[in-house]
C-alpha cells in the first residue's frame, strides 16, 4: 500500500529510507531544476574536470523541470513550471548522481537501470511528476531564488526556487534501487511473451485440417 510522507529540503539519507517505489511525497524547501539537455551535458563535462556547478549541488537535488521565466523589475518573474522527460538524460545522470551526491532527482518516464543503481549509491531517490500538471506544480512555487546561466534559453537555466507542497510526487525510484519503471518493463515482456505464444497456437489451430 503507497503512502504519503512530507519532505523538507534539504534532505539526508535517512530521510528517504524508509520511502518505497509508488509511494507519494511533498516537497517543501529549495529545489533546483532545469530542463536542457545541453545544460546537464556541461555540468557532467564540468563535473569530470573538477569544476564546480554554478548552484550548490552536492548532496542535494536536480529536477527535470522547465521554468519559463522573464527578468523583471530587478528580479525574476515565473511563468509556469512543466516537467519534461528524464530518458532524454539517460546517459548523463549516473554521472551526475554520483559526482555530486545527489538525493532527489526527478522528471517524467523514470530513468534506465543505470541510474537507480546510481541512486542506490547515494540513497536518494527519483520521483515522477504528472504530465500535465504544470498549475499545480507551478501553484507551489514561492519565490525565485537565483538563476544560473541566464545566457542560455528560459527553460535551459539553471534555476533555484522556493516551494511549499510541491507534489504529489509518486516515489519511481526508491532508495534501495528498486525501479517502478523496470517492474513495469519486466511484466511487460512477461505479457508480451504470454501474447505471443497465444498467438502462435490460434495460428496453429486455424492451420489443423
């Protein structure tokens, strides 16, 4: 049975323990995020030569989550927030989670087995945002915190916000490595071979004189 839990950030190791695959989470406190491709590219590059990001990553959170922002009267107003899909940082993220300790990371689509064996290094934890749910999620933002890279296109930056209750957030990926997105993956070809063979007889059967 999934539960319910509420997250205050930053988080330790020991605050994730206990969470299991399925289960729901709010988050409550700093998160960073950004939604570019070439923007995770260069901090893994950056990470492999020893350079240190332009937020504070270690032992904290990245999420994959677009924010559209404008600068505006001295600060930075926020549009909405929309995640995006996590598979497009597939081959980059093992890297990151371990390079920099990271306990929460999330998106859409779950991440490849690679990075919850990463994740299981750490003790953190991947958790999966509903599509469509950019209102909600953008509800709970407080404020702008900074944003890193401001050259680079709105949803490419690297953004620091403040939420209150951002979620609910369903736990994909959970500390001991376990995967909802593999288990989904396994019963799939489990049902696909079942399929199959069903097939194979009715093909069978139909030939029988």
């Amino acid at each position: 049975m999934s539960r319910d839990y509420e997250l205050t950030l930053p988080v330790r190791p020991e605050d994730l323990f206990h969470l299991r695959v399925g289960d729901r989470v709010y988050l409550t406190g700093e998160i960073v995020s950004s939604a570019g491709l070439p923007t995770y590219q260069r901090l893994e590059r950056e990470a492999r030569e020893g350079i240190e990001p332009p937020v504070v990553l270690q032992d904290g959170c990245i999420f994959h989550l677009g924010a559209s922002l404008e600068e505006k009267e001295g600060g930075w107003h926020l549009h909405y927030l929309n995640p995006t899909t996590s598979t497009r940082f597939d081959p980059l993220m093992p890297q990151l989670i371990r390079a920099h300790k990271l306990l929460l990371t999330g998106g859409k689509g779950g991440l490849a087995p690679e990075s919850a064996a990463a994740l299981a290094e750490t003790g953190g934890i991947y958790v999966s945002f509903q599509g469509g749910g950019a209102p909600i999620l953008t509800d709970a933002v407080e404020e702008v915190l900074g944003v890193a890279w401001p050259e680079l296109v709105s949803h490419y930056r690297i953004v620091r916000l403040k939420v209150k209750r951002l979620g609910p957030l369903t736990v994909g990926i959970d500390s001991q490595g376990n995967s909802l997105y593999q288990q989904i993956d396994e019963v799939a070809r489990a049902r696909r071979e079942e399929i199959l063979a069903a097939m194979s007889r009715e093909r069978s059967e139909n030939r029988a004189p």
